[in-house]
C-alpha cells in the first residue's frame, strides 16, 4: 500500500509520523487544496473529528478517503477469481 500511496504523490512519511493530523498536515499529505479538502468533507468522503473548534483527522480516515478515490476498497477482479 506504501508504495501505491508514494506513486500517486501521497507523503506516506508525513502520514506514518502521527496518528491524528489538523487540516494543514492532511492537506499536505494528500497534496490537496483546502477547497478539496472541504469537499471530500461535504460529500462525507473523509471524516474528520472537531475539538476546540479545529478539525483533525485519523491516519485510517485519510487512508480510507485515498482507497475510496481509486477504487481500492473493493477487491480486483483477479483477487476474487480463485476464491
């Protein structure tokens, strides 16, 4: 998965150094604008979490958001053959 983050231009370095990222650190991570970031937040693509009026957002959350963009969440059709 690291290596398909690092090819899409993903910072997987800067993803892997904390647990919970605010909305700067995950805008840079994901190499996104703040107007993307809102979106993905509206459409309920990413979810993010709010203390003392900041957001921040899970590791698993920015991940989950990068898989659901490219289709990652669902399995190839080649995995599924021999099962």
């Amino acid at each position: 998965m690291e290596q398909i983050l690092n090819t899409i231009g993903v910072d997987s370095d800067l993803l892997n150094t904390n647990p919970i990222h605010n909305r700067e650190t995950t805008m840079r991570i994901m190499g996104i604008s703040h107007t993307t970031l809102k979106k993905y937040e509206d459409e309920e693509i990413l979810q993010s979490s709010r203390f003392r009026r900041k957001k921040y957002y899970t590791k698993e959350a920015i991940v989950d958001c990068i898989k659901s963009n490219l289709n990652l969440s669902q399995k190839n059709v080649w995995e599924t053959m021999w099962e």
